[in-house]
C-alpha cells in the first residue's frame, strides 16, 4: 500500500534504457554535457537529449546538464529501499517542507515549526524532532494560501487572481507527501453561489468565502480522520509551480524578497529582506529568519521523492490540514541491516595514501619499481618470493574484464556496486603492491583538479596521447608497458581454486582486450589529451553532499542528482574518456571499459575516485547504521545496466561471484568467503579501513576548510504553474493561473526560471553518467 513513507510511495528509481552518448576526441578539453537518465516507474518518460547512443561508451563525457545549482542541495529521502536499521532509542527526524504560501506543523501532537514567511518569497524550511522510536508517527500540517475575504489576491490592482497554494514534503524516516495523506478544508472561495451570483476578479464584492470550523483536536496524538476528510490529491510542478524561490542574503542574514498579496510590489522596509506583509504595516513588519529557513525548494525537494498534494481545488481551497499517521513498524525494505563487527582502526594507525606528486623521488621509484615486477612475474613465482597476497598485475586486467563481462550485467559498473567493488578490486591491488614492497606503505592517488606539475611526464605517466606508433606510451615510468598477446583465460582461479566462467575470451586478435578490438599495438595506447583535469571544487562538492549512497554515486559518475545538476566534472568517468580516448572507433586501452587497467594510470585514478566517496562516508557517518542507504532490494541497474536487476547489485550480494574478492584476498582475514557489498561497506569505511587519505588527515586536524565546496548564492527566481481547470458540482471555473505570486515583481532584473520539468533537461530521476572501467 502506498503510505507515505520510503518503499511505498516513493518508487525505486528506474534507469532510462537510452543512454546518452558524448564524443571526446584527442586534444579536445572535457565540458560538453552527456547523461543518462534516470527515472521513476510512473512519471512521464524524460525527454532525450545528446549525441545519438554509438557515438562513445556512456560515461566519457563531462557532467551535469543545464544551469548548475547554486545553494547546496540536501537530501533528507533516500530514493532507494535502504536496510532497516534496528531502534534502540530516540530517533532524529530531519526533513524540508514547502507550503505556498505558509505551514505550521505538529509531530505526535507537539508543535515543531512555523513558517517565517507568511507569503513570498517561497521557501522552505528544515525541520527536526525526535521520535521515541516506540509509537507510531503522527504528522500534521496546516497548510493555508493567502487569499483576502474575497478569495482574490492582489486586490489592490488592475488584475487581482485566484492563487493556488500546495504542499510538499520529505522526512528522514522516509515519509514524503502523497496522495496517502489525508486533507480536511477549512477556508475555500469564492463559493459557486457567489460566482453564478456574479462574482469575479471585476467584481469582488459580490465574492463569498466559506470557513468551516477545524475538527477539534486535529494535530493531537490518536485522532483518527472521519468521513469529513479525503484523500489528498497529487499534482506536478507544472500545473501548481514552485513559486518565486528565495534568496539569502548572507551579508544581512535575511531571507529576500518579500512582496505584498495586496499590490503584488515589493516590501519596502528592508529591501523585502525577511519582511512579512501585515494589513496595518503596508511597509511590512521585520520577521527573524534563519538561513535554514530560507532554503529554494527545487533544491532541498524533488517531485522524484514526493508528490505536491493538495485539495481537490488547487485554487480556491485556502486553508487546508493535511495528516498522515505511520505505523511504528513500517520499513523501507525486508532486509534487515547486518550487524557490522569490523573494529574501529586506532588514531593513527592506517597507512596514509598519498597524492602522487607529493611522494618523493625515491618512493615514487619504489611504486613504479613494484608494478613492473607485479607485470614481469609469473603468479607461482611471485607468492613465492613475496606471499600470499602477491598478484600478477595481469590478474586485475582480467579480473575486471570477467567482471564487466557477466552476462547477467556488468558486475563492476552501472549501479551502486561500482565503488564497493572498485573500492575491494583497489584495496587487493594495494595489497599486492605492499607484498612486494612494504616499504611503499599505501597505494597513491592522482588528483586530475592538480594540473602542475604535469603527470603526463617523462617522470610520472609519460605522454597523452602516446608518442609512439600507433599512439603508444613510449616513454614515462611505464613506457613500452605490455599488452599481453596469444590470451587465454584457462591460467587463471578463483582463491578456492575453481575454473572461471566467463564469456571473456580477450580481443578479435587474441590480445588481453577488448571484446570487439581489433588492435595490435603490443603495449599501452593513448588517444586522448594531457590538458584533462576537472575543478578541485566540483570534487568537493560530491565529497560533501548531504545524501545517499547513490547520490553520491550520481554526482560522482554523472554530476546529476534527483535531476538537479550539481558538478561540471565526472569525477570517475571523464578521466577514462579523456586521457583514453579514441581514434575513430577505436578505443585506447583507459578507455576499454572491458580491459582499462591495462593502462598503469588506472588505479592511481580510482584511488582518487575512492577517496571521494571516502570523504562522502565521514560526511555522512550518521547514515553508517543503515550502510550509507545503499540500495537493499529491488536494485535497477543504469547505463549498460539500465532496466536489469541481477545478483551482485544489492546490499547483501556477493560481489561478481564469478570471481568474487574474498576476505583474505582483501587483508580482511585467512577465510576465502566471499564478500558482499556490505562487507566492503563495513570494512573500508573511514573508521574501520586499513588505509586513509591524507586530505582526511590533515583536513580532520585543521579547521577542515580545505576540504569543502564552495556553493554560490542563488538568484530568486520564477516557476509559474500552467493553466488549470477548476470543477466544483456543476460550476466550472477556468482560470489562467500565472499567479502573479510566483512571477518576477515588476520592475525587477531578476531572471525567470524554465518550469521544474526542464530542470536538468534530460532527466526526470538521478542521472548517471557512466563509463564501464
């Protein structure tokens, strides 16, 4: 049943099956748009947009569509099915609400918060209250749309209208405004009596407003609805509006700009900062308002999460309560959280990764030194001389490509295990790197939002594009780096020493590439272009977002969240394109998204992808219990995977169990279990991982500055609603409803905003851009 809360109302979301190309060709920088689509079951389908699907492998291109968002979105509703964590004791609800024009609301009977604003701008609120964990979750919000005793605003003009009002809202729990809320109407007009007895925008006098009384006891624990109230009905942005958005002003600590329901000018006390209109102060009465109260809806709500309900009226319901009542043991999903067991690492005691440039001459040798014996080195002849945790480096190439390779989907890519397997196939590469020199200590990263001193050096990864034939690195610390010819898969195990099945058979020539390759250049290929980097900021911005699992997971591989576009970069996939590259259709070895470790700059590339979402899980370690709202159940892969749901996406699979990471392949313990996501999200989490970044080290003993986004200030803008028909008995009133409210005051610079359908304009759900490697 739908009611209300995550897993009920709010749909997992589903993944366009039309992914959106871009081409990157050498030499040209990365900042054009591509994207794929992400949307919810039922909502209209997402217009289409980019290049034509064949033009690249998805996930090559630069980041989010249409105009960034300029304030930090946060996201109190998980739109995936996230495991239930077990209650203990009081829980923190958090949530945003957005009522056109004003809300007060109650929670288990008590009062949590009012609306400041009483008219415009149109902001919503943060709110936050305790739930005892115990009873059962009672909401109640009285929603009311200013209108006069006529039911008309901005009376005081040539063109006074019938405003619409709505409410939308999302809590932490879950719960999120639906047609599954109950609505009870107070205050409506004008009346059909007064408009058949001539009422109208010309005629105001003749207009009656009906007020009923409110049920007594409403916002209380136990009140239960009766025949008096109705379902309440869902609208879209598109016919109610978002309004006219707010903006702080952080230099006055105000919420701007306010105008009156009478004139439909600005305030003039204050410059309409944080200003309320009152019938006996036409200047406007000062109102204190803090900077959590001033919040632009389309930032902090989306209509892929929650539904804008109101009255079976839009526009001439005025003051409506609204209630929900939420049984105690309602759960997101029926997938209990595992118990994590994994020790709390000591202060001090992680090995430190490290960004490449910063490690000295000598360490750097040392890293360089043990890959090229990981590449020359038989696996016999290797755990041999350095142990059990010694690998071929050969045997990541192909532990991906089998992973990519599944034929029930990609394994590796194209969902929410894309960093919990990364994150494992980096941490046992690191362990095989320290088997053959401990002395390394970590694995470094490179940091592209770094440009000087270059990488692409003699001393670092040599040249972008290759220099050589064909485009080959010929020169570097990896130059003439091979590719293995004559490949099979036949020398290779699982830990427990199983054959591995696998459609993965090497390149058209017989080259460890590729499926469809045709190349054969017998060392690393780079088509693309040393200019590569991406904003340090847009990094940060990802790292610090106030969400979930796959929020993080679509700002980092698409720049897009619940269709707003935060970032221009594509923090994993943009490097793989860029520095890959192709040459007609032929990919580079980074770019293969079957065989992209063939290029020695792979992992020092995602160990900067996992220090992202490093950052992302101690910014958001207050969501650990739940394992960061990684999806549970009823997962929906994107890109390559879109529409398909297999074993080795959620929470509790296995990770590619055709050749699943055990724990002892990851340091974890001597057991050759396989590992699941959850264990990967348990055990390399920033408290309880071997290893950490020196950028959460030294930010955690710093004021952490170096480490956050920059977010600039939004300008105020415009949603108008579209046109709507209002029907009461055998009454039909028609009416534009441009609601003067929600257009730019007159006289003003301020820009209009396209309606909330075109935000991010190839997308109705989270967008993911996606690149397989």
């Amino acid at each position: 049943p739908n009611i209300g809360s995550s897993g009920f109302s709010v749909n997992a979301f589903r993944e366009s099956s039309e992914p959106m190309f871009g081409r990157f060709h050498c030499g040209m920088l990365l900042g054009f748009s591509a994207g794929l689509a992400g949307v919810y079951a039922q909502p209209p389908e997402a217009p289409s947009g980019g290049p034509p699907p064949g033009e690249a492998p998805p996930g090559m291109g630069g980041g989010g569509t249409g105009t960034l968002v300029a304030t930090e979105p946060h996201f109190a509703v998980n739109a995936e099915k996230q495991c239930n964590a077990a209650t203990t004791g009081p829980v923190t609800i958090t949530g945003y609400i957005y009522c056109d024009n004003y809300f007060e609301f109650w929670f288990n009977g008590a009062l949590v918060a009012k609306d400041p604003m009483t008219f415009t701008p149109h902001n919503a609120v943060e709110v936050s209250f305790e739930w005892d964990g115990v009873s059962d979750k009672e909401y109640a919000i009285m929603c009311m749309d200013y209108a006069s005793t006529s039911g008309y605003e901005y009376t005081e003009t040539d063109a006074p209208q019938l405003g619409d009002g709505v409410l939308i809202a999302e809590f932490s729990d879950g719960t999120v405004t639906s047609s599954a809320w109950s609505v009870f109407v107070v205050t409506s007009g004008p009346t059909n009596a007064s408009i058949e007895a001539g009422c109208s925008a010309t005629n105001l006098g003749a207009c009656v407003v009906e007020t009923v009384e409110e049920p007594a006891g409403w916002v209380d624990r136990g009140f239960a609805v009766d025949e008096s109230w109705s379902s309440a009905t869902e609208y879209t942005a598109d016919v109610a509006g978002w309004g006219r958005t707010p903006s702080w002003n952080s230099s006055a600590s105000c919420c701007g700009t306010a105008t009156s329901p009478m004139t439909q000018g600005p305030l003039p006390l204050n410059g309409g900062c944080s200003v309320n209109y009152a019938p006996d102060s036409p200047d406007g009465l000062a109102v204190a308002v803090v900077q959590s109260e001033c919040l632009d809806p389309t930032v902090v709500l989306s209509e892929l999460r929650s539904t804008m309900i109101w009255s079976s009226d839009l526009e001439r319901d005025n003051r409506v309560l609204f209630r929900l009542t939420v049984p105690a043991d309602t759960v997101s999903s029926s997938v209990e959280c595992p118990v994590c067991d994994a020790a709390v690492k000591a202060a001090g005691s992680q090995r430190e990764r490290k960004e490449v440039r910063t490690l000295s001459a000598d360490e750097w040798k040392k890293v360089v030194e043990a890959m090229w014996i990981m590449k020359t080195t038989s696996q016999a002849d290797g755990v041999a001389a350095y142990g059990a945790s010694f690998r071929t480096y050969d045997y990541f190439v192909v532990k991906h490509a089998v992973a990519e390779r599944d034929l029930r989907g990609d394994q590796a890519h194209g969902g929410p295990m894309f960093m919990t397997w990364h994150t494992a196939f980096t941490l046992e590469f690191e362990n095989a790197l320290l088997s053959v020199d401990p002395s390394i200590l970590a694995l470094p990263y490179w940091d592209a939002s770094i440009v000087e001193p270059s990488v692409f050096t003699e001393d670092y990864f040599g040249s972008c594009p290759g220099t050589g034939p064909g485009s080959e690195v010929v020169d570097g610390a990896f130059k003439n780096w091979p590719i293995t010819s004559n490949f099979t898969l036949d020398i290779y195990t699982t830990a427990t020493g199983e054959a591995i099945v696998s459609p993965f058979a090497g390149s058209q020539v017989g080259m460890l590439r590729g499926a469809t390759s045709t190349r054969t250049e017998t060392v690393v290929m780079r088509f693309g272009s040393d200019a590569y980097t991406f904003a340090s900021n847009d990094f940060w911005k990802c790292s610090n977002l106030d969400g979930y699992w796959n929020d993080w997971y679509g700002c980092a591989e698409g720049g897009i969240v619940g269709g707003l576009s935060l970032v221009n970069a594509v923090i994993h996939g943009g490097a793989h394109q860029g520095i890959g590259g192709k040459s007609g259709s032929d990919s580079s070895d980074f770019e293969d998204p079957t065989t992209s470790p063939n290029d020695p700059i792979f992992f020092f590339h995602h160990a900067n992808v996992d220090r992202s979402a490093f950052h992302w899980m101690a910014n958001n370690a207050d969501k650990r219990a739940t394992y960061y709202g990684y999806p549970a159940e009823d997962v929906t892969g994107a890109g390559q995977n879109a529409g398909k749901s297999f074993y080795g996406q959620s929470l509790l699979d296995t990770m590619s169990d055709a050749w699943p990471f055990t724990a002892q392949d990851l340091g974890f313990s001597d057991s050759t279990e396989a590992q699941t996501n959850a264990d990967i999200l348990c055990r390399v989490a920033p408290p309880t991982a071997v290893y950490t970044y020196d950028s959460l080290v030294a930010c955690a003993a710093g004021d952490g500055s170096a480490c956050k986004a920059t977010w600039e200030a939004a300008e105020p803008t415009t949603t108008p609603a579209s046109t709507t028909v209002v029907a009461e008995s055998s009454t039909t009133v028609v009416s534009t409803t441009s609601d003067i409210e929600n257009t730019t005051v007159a006289g003003s610079d301020q820009a209009t905003a396209s309606s909330a359908s075109d935000i991010g304009a190839a997308a109705l759900g989270l967008v993911v851009l996606l690149h397989r490697s």
